[in-house]
C-alpha cells in the first residue's frame, strides 16, 4: 500500500458528493476563510487589541525587537511541533542551546569562532542523536528520557565550566550573529523565516512529513504499510536538534559567554507555543505554521505586558492564563470543525443515496 495512492471514489460515495457540493461562486472563499484555525482568529484578535489598547506596541522598533525576541522561539518550537507530530516531546531544548554555548566558547580559543560553532552544533545533534536512538528504537518514554537527558546534560555543562558562565576570551567577538541585518531585517528574523518555510515545505510535501503525520495518527498502521518507524522518529529528534543548534547559537552570539543554565525555561515555552498556535499533544497533526502562530501569540502577549509595566509575578499569571484558555479554545474549535465534517459528511450521503435511488428508477 502506497501512502501517496489517490483513493478509490465510488460515484455514489459520500466524499464524491460532497467534491461536487464544493461551492464555486465568490462564497467559496469566504468559506475557507471560516475554515481557519482559531488560533489564527486569536492572533489576529491579539494584534487589533494590541495596537489599539498599548502603547507604543505599533511602532517601528518595538515591532523589530519583537522579532528578534521571538525569532529563537520560533525555531524550537518548529522543532519541538515536528516531534510533537510523532507522539513525541522535548524537555532536553533548554540543555541543548546549554551545552552548544559552552561548547562553542570552549573551542574559540583555538579553533576559531566558525569551527567552533560547528563543534557547538555537533554536540547538540549527539544530544537528539541520543534522544532519537532511545525513544525510537528502544521505544523508551519521550517524557523520561528528554527530561533525563535535560537534567544529566546540564550538570555536565556544570562540571566543566565550574558551574558559572564561561566568558569568550578577550579580542573574540562572537556577536556578528546576533547583530549582523539583511535587507533591513535582522539576519535572525530571516533565519526563522527560512526555518519555517523549509519546514512546511518538509512537512507538507515529501513523504516523510506525510509519514511523520500517519505514524502520529496510527503508529500501528504505519508499521503495517512499510514506514521506518523508529527511523522516522531518529530523524525529528535530529532535525529538532538542529534547529535547536541554530536557536543556541544566536543565543550564544547574543550573550557571549558559555552558560550551563542558558534558558533553562526555552522547552517549556516551545511546547506552550505548539499548544497555542493548535498542534495537539496527541500526535498526527499540526505544523510549523501553527507553532510559529502560537510564539506570536506568545511573544505579543508578554510584550503587551511588558510595555503596560505589568509586575513579573502578574505577568506569569496571566501568561499560564492565556496558555489554558488557548488550549480550551483550541478543544472547543476542533470538537466544533468535528461536529461540522459529520454533518456535511451525513448531507453527502443523504444526497449520495437520493441520486442512486433516483437512477434505479
């Protein structure tokens, strides 16, 4: 059985019926407009109040430094979405972009600052290396070995840089990074804007991402038809690491320094961001679009918070408000688009088996 094989319609088959309901008049495409994700109505929703009700959040620098915040969330969340899509989770981003920083900032002094960002790279592909090879072919737990993964690594950060931050050397300027901009943008914002278009490209159009999605849908199923599960499972642990190794070098680039505990709260954030923007934890579903969705939503809701001088503990408040209710809005949009397919569905068939009745007569 081949995943990319057209189905067989009957002509009196439901789906057939509803092909031929499909409207073809200018109604057409205000209907797919109300076929979007609600999380899209929440964000644009979020934007209007935003601009209407904070200020200064309409301007130009606040918009730039927006991006720059959210471009490293952007790229773990497409990572953390992707093996979100499998069944799978990541808790070990936050020791990833750890150890890519002291790594680099070890190797600076002599190998110099490109080599040692390829060391710091490496180090984070032997992490999802390690997380890929446990959950997949040892059918381990993605929870316990990311959050056991998560927790060994960052001690070992500790242990070599002493347990405080690694400064560069004197003379090394690792900021070129974080600071260098093309065609008027941050080189950073560009950078999560290819993350994105690569991956939805990825997700959408090659037979892994069709296969990624079935072996979240139906693992069993995806063994019966050929799929490499485990295999599969390796390779979103190593494309989240890469993306994780990219999201780590701009922090170290920011920074400059090695630190053991370096955004020790990053997976967390990711895993909120695909929550938000509508990738379920359950598997089969979701992509980059939506994880990119859930980190505006994000970054403009802290930075709403931030402009209006909100206190840091009324700030986590409502955050974790915002994170439950966006899921609960999440639950009741899909019960509802649910709730909408089985009517058409039912309408189809009625039509179906009015059009076949009429024909025998």
């Amino acid at each position: 059985m081949s995943l990319n094989a057209a189905p067989i319609l009957r002509k009196s088959s439901p789906v057939s019926a509803v092909d031929r309901m499909q409207p073809t008049t200018p109604g057409a495409n205000m209907r797919s407009i109300k076929q979007w994700p609600v999380s899209v109505w929440v964000c644009l929703a979020l934007f209007v109040v935003c601009l209407i009700a904070v200020p200064r959040f309409g301007t130009a620098s606040n918009f730039l430094n927006l991006g720059k915040v959210a471009a490293v969330l952007i790229l773990v969340a497409i990572g953390q979405g992707a093996v979100i899509v499998i069944r799978g989770l990541d808790f070990s981003i936050g020791s990833g972009v750890a150890i890519f920083s002291v790594a680099t900032v070890l190797c600076v002094p002599s190998l110099g600052i490109v080599p040692a960002f390829g060391i710091g790279m490496l180090a984070v592909l032997l992490l999802g290396l390690v997380n890929g090879a446990l959950i997949g072919f040892l059918k381990l737990p993605a929870f316990l070995v990311t959050l056991g993964t998560m927790i060994a690594v960052h001690g070992f950060c500790s242990v070599i840089v002493g347990g405080a931050p690694l400064e560069a050397p004197t003379g090394i300027d690792l900021s070129g990074l974080a600071n260098s901009q093309m065609l008027g943008l941050p080189s950073i914002v560009w950078l999560a804007i290819a993350a994105c278009l690569i991956g939805l490209v990825v997700m959408q159009f090659t037979t892994f991402g069709r296969e990624c999605y079935l072996i979240g849908s139906n693992p069993d199923a995806a063994r019966l038809v050929g799929i490499p599960v485990p295999l599969r499972i390796m390779q979103a642990y190593l494309i989240n690491a890469v993306l994780v190794a990219l999201a780590g070098a701009i922090l170290t680039s920011r920074l400059g320094s090695g630190q053991p505990n370096l955004y020790p709260e990053l997976p967390f954030e990711a895993i909120a961001a695909c929550a938000i923007g509508g990738i379920p934890l359950s598997g089969g579903q979701g992509g980059p679009v939506h994880a990119v969705i859930g980190v505006f939503i994000l970054s403009m809701f802290v930075n709403a918070l931030v402009l209006l001088n909100f206190p840091s503990y009324l700030q986590n408040i409502l955050l974790g408000a915002l994170i439950v209710g966006s899921v609960l809005v999440q639950r009741w949009g899909m019960r509802w688009a649910a709730a909408n397919r089985r009517n058409v569905a039912t309408v189809a068939e009625n039509i179906a088996t009015n059009n076949a009745t009429s024909g025998a007569l």
